[in-house]
C-alpha cells in the first residue's frame, strides 16, 4: 500500500463518484477502479457498497477513510518540515537513453520538481554502457534506459515495454501500410544506433531479428536516433525506433506500426545497490503517478 493509494481512495470517498474523483485527480477512470479493487483485495475488506447512487462507502470504508485522512495529513506535515529542515539545495544527476525524452519521461521529471522543489534535477544523455559507469562512479544517481546490462553493482527494474514502429520514407511502398513485419525489412538498408561494440539499443535490433531466424545483410550504424532518421527522410533506407518517437516529425517520414509480437523496447530504471530507496522510491512513484493517468499497465515493483 503506498500514499497515493490512500490519496485515490479519499478521492471517491470525499467525490461520493469514481468518474468525479478521476477528473479531480487527473486520471483515467479504469485505472482508479483498478487501484481501488486492488487496495480492498490487499485490505481484505469492501470499502463501498455495490450499486449505490452516490456512492457509499461500507462501515470498514468509513473507518478506513478516517485513519487514510489522518495518515494523509502526517505525511503531508512530514514532508514540510523535512524540506524546511534541509534548507540546501540538492541535486540529483538522471541518466537517460536519447529516446525516451520523446516519451513520458519529461512528465516524470515535471511531477518530481513539483513534489521535491527543493530537489534540482540534471539530465544527462548516456549510453547503456556508460550509463553503468556513470551509476558505479558516482556521477550519476538514477538511469533510465531501454537495454537490459547485469552488473553486481546496480539494481535495474522493468518499468515497461514500449511497442516499435518502423521509420519509412514516404515514397517506398510500405509507408501506406497500416502494419508491416520484420519479415518486410529484411531485405531494407535498416539503420542503426547508437555505434558500439556491448549492449546497445542497435543490438536490440539485430538480436530482434534473430530471434525470429532473420539476419538482414544491410545495417548501418548511425551516430543517434536523430541522424538515423534524417537518413530514412533522406530515402535511404528506414529505422526502427520506439512508438513514441512518433512526435518527432521529418518531413516525407512515415511511421507504421510492427505486426511482430516482440517488436517491443523495455524501459528500465537503474539504481545502485547501495540506494535504500531515499532517491528509487520517489522516482518510482513519480512514474507510477504518470503511468496511473496515461492507463499504462504496469507490475509495481518498489525497492
């Protein structure tokens, strides 16, 4: 159970409704529903009774309600003295694959700044392999990143996994397809990045096709997402990036949906494993808070 449970929950009580509570907390309302159902089947107990317009809550609801207010209200009062007693700054240093700023991860760091303003964040673009580095050296604080690498030193959760699209140029032939599959490309000039000899995002890539028993002849290494598709917008050949890449827009470059149930890019967070959860569980809950309002189905892990 964690704090913004209780806050869903004194939402629909003090709402007396699900969809006002959504609206007043910024949230979709199946997921509210979910988090309540799972908040009764931890507790045990139904907190509203069935059916009832407006709703109401049960005599446990009741009692529940009161002591979520009260805990609500101390860990409010917690936090501001706490910020009050730390009067210095601190600043926390992110890491974080090229791609994932055209995902939620500007939304992350927005509600983080507005719930820890005394905290200044720095982000800092890294590759998977110097990523690791940076965490073992103390350079950085957190990571976020789309490519599993083992280290003894570092805790790495699965957040997610982000669907891949193909980038195409407008003229080919596929470009008007609703969806295509690896099997399509094969035979394409597929571009690549970032340029490395480890665990990259390229040879994700190159792995994905594998496992499907496909080994394509024509890669080419690009420096980073962003030359990778002034190549496909330049016609000469296409890439495969996260879905959220979308928002990027060249002119005469299609995006099209992969068919193939593994066409998936995971999105980790990395700690060090001496972190005991002062900077992982509210970077966490920040996620969780984004992912609650978008409807992203997730395995809440905490350390």
């Amino acid at each position: 159970m964690e704090l913004r449970h209780l806050r869903y929950f004194v939402a629909v009580v003090e709402e007396q409704s699900f969809t006002k509570a959504a609206e007043k907390l910024f949230i979709a309302q199946p997921p509210l529903s979910r988090q309540i159902q799972n908040l009764e089947e931890e507790l045990g107990a139904q907190l509203f009774e069935r059916g009832s317009r407006p709703l109401r809550t049960t005599t446990i609801g009741r009692f529940f309600y009161q002591q979520a207010v009260k805990l609500l209200t101390n860990a409010e009062e917690i936090k501001l003295i706490t910020q009050r007693a730390s009067a210095t700054e601190r600043t926390i240093n992110i890491g974080y694959g090229g791609s994932l700023l055209c995902g939620l991860l500007p939304r992350i760091v927005y509600l983080y700044r507005q719930q820890y303003p005394h905290s200044n964040i720095n982000l800092i673009e890294l590759n998977a392999i110097d990523q690791i580095q940076a965490l073992k050296e103390g350079r950085v604080d957190a990571c976020f990143s789309r490519v599993r690498v083992s280290d003894l030193a570092i805790k790495r959760v699965l957040l997610r996994e982000e669907p891949l699209i193909a980038a195409v140029h407008s003229s080919h032939p596929l470009s008007t397809q609703k969806s295509i599959s690896l099997n399509n490309l094969k035979d394409e000039q597929i571009f690549v990045y970032p340029p490395s000899d480890g665990q990259s995002y390229a040879t994700q890539i190159k792995s994905l096709f594998l496992e499907y028993g496909m080994e394509p002849k024509r890669f080419s290494t690009q420096a980073d997402l962003q030359q990778s598709l002034g190549m496909v917008a330049a016609g000469e050949g296409i890439c495969i990036v996260p879905e959220s890449v979308r928002i990027m827009q060249f002119r005469h470059v299609n995006y099209v949906k992969l068919s193939d149930s593994a066409a998936m890019s995971p999105i980790y967070l990395i700690v060090r494993n001496d972190d005991e959860g002062e900077l992982a569980r509210p970077l966490f809950d920040c996620v969780y808070q984004v992912y609650d309002l978008e409807a992203i189905e997730y395995d809440r892990r905490v350390f």
